[in-house]
C-alpha cells in the first residue's frame, strides 16, 4: 500500500553546519530555452521561486552560467533579502558561450572571476555553498582537481565561501577533494537506470556527506521507462513521483534539486516525492538499474 506524507518528505540534512530540507529545488529551468537568457515568463518564474519559500524548501541549487546570470538575478528578485532558513547552492567550473555550449572555467582567475559573480548577481558576501564542476556536458572526466580545488579552499579561507562540494564528479576526483578540504555535497548524475554511484553513495553516507542526483528520469532506455511507468500507474501516480520517492528512499543522504518553472508542477513534485514505495515495489525498481 502507497501513502502520501502531508509534510514536505525526506525530513533534512546537514551541509557542514547548514541545514536544508532534502526536497530541495534547482532554479536551472527558470532560464530560457536550452538555459540561455531569461524567462519567458517573469512572473511566473518569480512566483516559482516565492512558491518554494512557501513550502518550507530551504535548499535552492543555482548557477551563475545558468542563462548566463538569469537563475542568480531571479532568485534576488524573488527573495532577497534571503530568510535565514533558506540555503542557496552555486556552482562554479564553467561558463557559457554564444551557441550556448559549456565551455570549462577552472582556472584560478576564472574560478575567482565565477565566485564574485555569483556573489554580485545573489546579492549576497558570502556563499553557502559552492560546487567545482569537473568533466564536460558528456560527463565525468578523469583527472585531477587539485588546483581549482585548491583555489575554492582559498577563496574559503578568505571568508567568501562557506562550504565547499564538487559535481560531475569521478570517484576518485571526490577523494583527491576530500584529501584536500572537506566537502560537504557531491552533485553527480544518478537515477534507477543510472546506478554508477552506488558505492560512492554509500561511502559518503557513513560520512554524513550529502548526495545530490540530478536527471531523475534521464538515461532511461525505452524498456526502463515501460517497467518504471507499470510501476507508477499501479500506485497511480507518475514516473517522476516514484522516481523522486525512490531516491529518497535510497539513501538518507541523497537530496533532491528537481527542476520546474511552473508552481504547480512543484507542487506535484513535492507531492509525489512523499510517496511510500513497498519493500516489494523497491526491489521491482531496483531491477531497473542492474
């Protein structure tokens, strides 16, 4: 049997000694298409942002390369100044180019040019969190992160950044950042049909690090989505409920960003995400992925 929690689900979590809910929100969708310039609908993106205030979400996910500098202005004008509750992530590691590609930023003057800009376009002097992107748009690439890495940590230490985190991110990469400074969050891609991060998942769990999956419904093969879409119109609900749900139920680590630039949908995913999967529907739609 599958219930609904009337409450906002998966309860919080702590980043370093920030707390957030774990049905948090990412603000990439607020930009225009392909997350170049601004909204089609101001207002309606303003009221997103003042929506998920109201829900009692206090973890915002943005990006200054996000429009470029659309999601950050957005979330100023919706918000500042901020409460004290709310908690707003960036990320730093790359830019965006006039075809709207996503061209890498890591060395140090662009990592420092990146971190003043979030500060000026969120209005703010110090950031909650800031998340070294790695790899390209195809994904994780080896190799080291010491020196941009590096360059957050002295950025930390001069009081402009609080905590620190790394996305699209390999294993290893996670542990040369961890080497050097602590992390409070990975953001990597992760859904049931895309289990890479298993282990990581778990390591970081018992070190009471967050995990933050993003596309919850992307990588999915014709037959993933079949086996996943039986399965919610069973419990009637969406693939995207049981897809969120499923993610909070995986590991207590694990925070949400869904994406959306209409409240209404936000307010289905809210919903969806306290949906109470069996052990039996878990162990079907863990086949998915293995």
């Amino acid at each position: 049997m599958s219930t609904f929690s009337p409450s906002l689900p998966g309860g919080t979590w702590p980043l370093g000694d920030l707390t957030v809910t774990r049905f948090g929100y990412g603000a990439m969708q607020l930009a225009g298409p392909g997350v170049m310039g601004p909204p089609a609908d101001r207002d309606r993106a303003l009221a997103v942002l003042r929506e998920v205030v109201d829900l009692g979400i206090t973890h915002i996910d943005t990006s200054d390369a996000y429009g470029p500098r659309v999601t950050n202005r957005l979330i100023r004008e919706a918000l500042h100044p901020y409460p004290a509750s709310l908690h707003v992530v960036t990320k730093v590691g790359a830019i965006r180019d006039q075809q709207g590609g996503w061209p890498t930023a890591r060395k140090p003057d662009d990592l420092r040019r990146s971190v003043q800009e979030n500060l000026d376009s969120l209005g703010v002097e110090v950031l909650d969190v800031v998340n070294l992107r790695l790899g390209n748009a195809e994904g994780p690439r080896p190799g080291s992160l010491a020196e941009a890495f590096g360059t957050l940590v002295e950025l930390q230490q001069q009081g402009l950044i609080r905590h620190l985190g790394v996305s699209n991110a390999t294993a290893e990469q996670v542990a040369e950042a961890r080497a050097i400074a602590p992390i409070v969050c990975v953001q990597n891609m992760y859904n049931l049909a895309y289990r890479q991060d298993d282990g990581l998942i778990d390591t970081l769990a018992a070190d009471g690090v967050a995990y933050v999956p993003f596309f919850p419904l992307g990588g999915f093969d014709p037959l993933q989505s079949s086996v996943l879409s039986a399965v919610a119109a069973r419990l009637d609900s969406t693939p995207m409920s049981v897809a969120l749900a499923w993610l909070l139920q995986r590991s207590p680590n694990i925070l949400l960003i869904p994406g959306t630039s209409s409240a209404e949908h936000l307010r289905e995913n809210v919903a969806g995400a306290g949906l109470s999967l069996s052990d039996a529907e878990l162990a079907e739609l863990d086949k998915i992925g293995h």
